[in-house]
C-alpha cells in the first residue's frame, strides 16, 4: 500500500519537504534532495514507498545508504506524480536490462524520463520531457586513491588536462569528468558496464565551458547535451538527448 | 581464512568508506556493495588500488561485474590461478 498523492494533493507540506528545484537545462528539471538524518522526513517518506521498495530497504545494510534511498526514491515518486498528474498508488517502475528505474503509470510506460543520483547528504533528481536522462552527483569530500583511477577511467585528453593540475582544482576537475561521464552512462542505462577510457566529454568542456554537445556513434547514434550542474557543496553533471534516437532503451 | 581474503579484509578497512559501518564490525563476504552504500566512484578506485597491490589488471567492465568483497577475492583468486 502506498499514501494517495494526486498531482500536489496529499503530499508532505512545504515545511517537510526534503525536495526543491535546483536547476533547469533545456528540457530538463533537476530536484535537489536533501538526504541528511530527519525523521519526520524519513517516516513521511516510508509512507510514499510500494511493498517492493520497502523490501528493498529491509536489504540495506547500514542507516545512512538506507536513508539516502528511500528519501531519494519519495521525491523522485513526490515530482513524478506533479509533472504526470497521477495518483502515487498508479506510480510503480520498471528496471532497464542494466537497472535504470523507468516510471509506469497504471501500468504502462509514460512520455517522460527520469534518473537519479545520490552521494552523502545530497541527491539529484532529474526529469525530461524530451528523451533520456542522466544524472550524477559526488559529495565534495576527500577520497582516496583516485590518482590511480586517471589511467583506467579517463581519455587522453582529459588526463593531459588533469596533469597540468594538483591540489582542490585536480579533485574538481577530476569530479566534474567523472560526473560528466557518468551522467552519460546513466543516460545510456549501461552505468558502470561502460569502459569510461573509451569516450571523453566533449571539447569545449575540456576547455572549461559548463556545457558541451556529446556525439559517439560507435556508442550511442543520439546527440547528448551534457551539463555541469556542480556548485560548492557537490559536484554534478546531467545529460540529457538533444535528438531522438529511435525507441532504443538498453 | 585464505591469504586473500585476509590482505583484502586490511585494505578494505583502510580505505573503502563504508558509510555507517561500525568501526572494528568483521565485514560480511557476501553483502552486497550497492546494499552497503558504497559508490561507484569509491568502489572502482578500491578495485584498481587492491589490483595494483595483487598485480592483476582490473577493467571497469569487471568492475560492474563484481558485487560483492566475496566476488572480488573470487576474482583475484581467478586472476592469480
Ligand atoms: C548503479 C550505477 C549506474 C550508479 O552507481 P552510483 O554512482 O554509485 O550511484 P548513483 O547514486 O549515482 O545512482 C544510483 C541510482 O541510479 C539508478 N540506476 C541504477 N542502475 C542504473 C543504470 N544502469 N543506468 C542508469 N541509472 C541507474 C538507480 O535509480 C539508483 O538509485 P536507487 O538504487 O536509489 O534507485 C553503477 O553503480 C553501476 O553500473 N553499478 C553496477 C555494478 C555494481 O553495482 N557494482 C557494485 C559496486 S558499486
């Protein structure tokens, strides 16, 4: 059973709300979702999860990745059903060959596209009313040994930008590439089954521009505007097809 | 416990963040990796770090391929065989 959610009706009120709009590329509208420990939050979003996401929970091994998806997967239920008109109880998703949520009302697929991202306190939900999507979003925080990862992950020119780089702008440029490039492999459904070494964001990215048109047919016969949608907190892309490719979903 | 297993169990206590773990909890084999909150990001550096320390090549492909620390001594088993 899930709580009735007509379009606005019956959702948490506005002093609740663990969601906002962040930004709005093209045709493309980006939620932020704040996933920081709430309980009146968290118990308001239980409330919005079918029987399947709820035994999905019960997997979770630790609180925080627990929270971070049922908090992520309300909102994503909460913005669905304002932009389709529907009811949260008709609200149910199917899952791509590679696991990419896809939403289906009453049953049947829908003219609108969605993806989701989550990393520490910060999720991302992104919706597009043209064709597919993809988001990511890295918690600026400090990691270990991603200077080893550069060889695997990367493409020539994007190490040569990385090595003319150190410090806080090595992490930034390195997390702005891989959201990029990971927003791309979301949007295609194929997630980390993509070998990210074999593509690169697009040039005039590389030259340190916020946006930049994607075109790879060996991998995708779409054209794919991607989007640097990072701020101070967290760094994060969005990609989303500019053209249609015919029908084709992994 | 296999050398593997044991040198993997070190690594991965010091440097595969493991969100909400408690410090010094013996890590189950088994569980999967999404299900303990590890990222994509996080878990392709771990791979190709505990690669490097077994001299094995990783690919991301293989990466996608492995869900749990379980599957990754299993790999690295595979790997050194
Ligand atoms: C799932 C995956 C695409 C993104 O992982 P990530 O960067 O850690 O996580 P993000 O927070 O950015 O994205 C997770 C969300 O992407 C969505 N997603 C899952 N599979 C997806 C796919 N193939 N394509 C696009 N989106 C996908 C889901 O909505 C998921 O959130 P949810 O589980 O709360 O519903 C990537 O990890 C992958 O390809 N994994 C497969 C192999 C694997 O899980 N290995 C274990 C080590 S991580």
């Amino acid at each position: 059973m899930t709580a009735g959610l007509q379009g606005d009706r019956g959702m948490p009120g506005d002093d609740l709300r663990w969601w906002r709009p962040y930004c709005s590329p093209g045709p493309v509208e980006v939620f932020h979702v704040a996933l920081v420990p709430h309980s009146g939050r968290e118990a308001a979003a239980w409330t919005l999860l079918d029987t399947e996401e709820r035994r999905r929970c019960r997997r979770f091994l630790y609180p925080a990745p627990r929270r971070q998806f049922v908090l992520s997967r309300a909102a994503l239920r909460a913005v669905l059903c304002v932009a389709l008109g529907c009811d949260n109880g008709e609200l149910t998703f199917e899952f791509s060959r590679y696991g990419k949520p896809i939403p289906l009302v009453g049953g049947d697929r829908v003219a609108l596209h969605c993806n989701i991202s989550h990393s520490g306190s910060h999720g991302l939900v992104a919706l597009s009313h043209r064709g597919r999507v993809g988001v990511d979003v890295e918690e600026r925080r400090p990691r270990k040994n991603l200077e080893d990862l550069v060889e695997t992950v990367f493409g020539p020119e994007e190490r040569a930008l990385l090595a003319r780089l150190q410090g806080k702008r090595w992490l930034d440029t390195f997390l702005a590439l891989w959201t990029a490039k990971e927003a791309l492999a979301k949007a295609w459904g194929m997630g980390l089954r993509t070998d990210f070494s074999t593509f690169q964001v697009p040039s005039e990215m590389l030259r340190g521009e916020r946006t930049g048109l994607f075109r790879c047919p060996r991998i995708s016969n779409a054209t794919w505007r991607l989007e640097d949608i990072g701020c101070d907190d967290l760094a994060a892309a969005v990609a989303y097809e500019e053209d249609r490719e015919a029908g084709r979903e992994f | 416990m296999s050398s593997t297993e044991e040198r993997i169990r070190a690594l991965v206590d010091e440097n595969l963040e493991i969100d909400g773990r408690p410090p010094g909890r013996p890590l189950d084999l088994d569980s999967s990796l999404r299900d303990s909150g590890v990222s994509s990001l996080d878990f392709v550096a771990f791979a190709k770090l505990v690669a490097q320390e077994f001299g094995v090549e990783v690919s991301m492909e293989e990466c996608a391929s492995i869900n749990s620390v379980g599957e990754l001594i299993e790999f690295l088993d595979a790997k050194a065989a």
